[in-house]
C-alpha cells in the first residue's frame, strides 16, 4: 500500500519487481499489463443531511465538505472534483472512508470497497448515475530488465487468469 507515484518509482529503481496502479499517465521506463477497471460513486455517511434523499442538487453539493483523493487522478475523476467543495484529503481509500463515516464528508470510493458499509445501511451512493468514473488498473514493470524466471511465470499466469476472465 503505496500512493502511485511510489509505486511506480520503486518499480523504475529495482526496489520492486512489480506494482499494480491505476493507469494515469504511462511512462516510458514501464511496461503495462492492463488489469480491471474499477467505479467509483460519491458517497455520504448514513449521518449526513443528504442521507436518504432521492434526489440532490448541485447547490446542496456545493455546501458540503468533500474529501479527495492526495494522489494522482484520472482526468475524469478530477473533473467531478471542480464542482465541489474539496476541504479535506486522504492518501489512501481508507482514510477517505473514515472521513466520510464521520458524517461530515463527502467521498468518491470504489463501489466494491464501499458495499460493505452501503450494505449495512451506513454509506449511501448520491446521484450514482452523474456521480461516477472509472479508474484502470494495470500491473507494472521495468522496461528492459534481466529476465527473472519467477517474475515472468507471474506474468504469464496473470495474463492467462486475465484472457480466462474475459471469456467470462
């Protein structure tokens, strides 16, 4: 558990043989095995006054805290940034789930890390249809690295599990 950038720079300097990042900006140094796509919704506490309601507008968005994300996103996730009001950030989704848990925050999670809490009746998705993006995940490493019999055995069998779920 890494933000991206030290992920990919550990990848880059030989600390790790491999990482798994969403795909921002591909650099030229890595390569990249395209993993999953992941969604992510708005979410509020079962606390909070939007809690419930069916239909929430703009202008009641606009007067609640929300916490981002402190690392790199996609340009799809920053655009629902600009339209509210940031207060507060998170380095990792836990942190920002603990934020909007309190009651007093708004938050963009992944909707299989949020189910949990959705199912317990403790987070509720606001406006899921406008609300959301997609982020892709990828499995990196270093462009023209030594062969490493065991790295590449992983990599060959990640690919298989991926062409096997595709089928799916």
């Amino acid at each position: 558990m890494a933000p991206p950038a030290e992920i990919e720079v550990a990848v880059l300097d030989g600390r790790l043989h491999l990482g798994v990042v969403p795909v921002i900006k591909a650099l030229p140094g890595l390569n990249y095995l395209a993993l999953y796509s992941e969604t992510s919704q708005l979410y509020c506490s079962h606390s909070n006054a939007l809690f419930g309601k069916e239909t929430v507008t703009d202008t009641e968005l606009k007067r609640m805290d929300v916490v981002a994300a402190a690392y790199a996103q996609t340009e799809q996730a920053l655009n629902h940034y600009q339209s509210l009001h940031v207060s507060a950030t998170a380095t990792d989704r836990e942190g920002i789930a603990f934020l909007i848990l309190t009651g007093r925050y708004l938050g963009f999670l992944p909707t299989h890390y949020a189910e949990r809490w959705v199912r317990e009746g403790k987070m509720q998705a606001i406006a899921p249809a406008q609300r959301q993006f997609s982020t892709d995940f990828a499995a990196i490493t270093r462009k023209g690295k030594r062969p490493n019999l065991i790295l590449e055995t992983y990599l060959e069998l990640l690919q298989h599990t991926i062409e096997k779920t595709a089928e799916h």
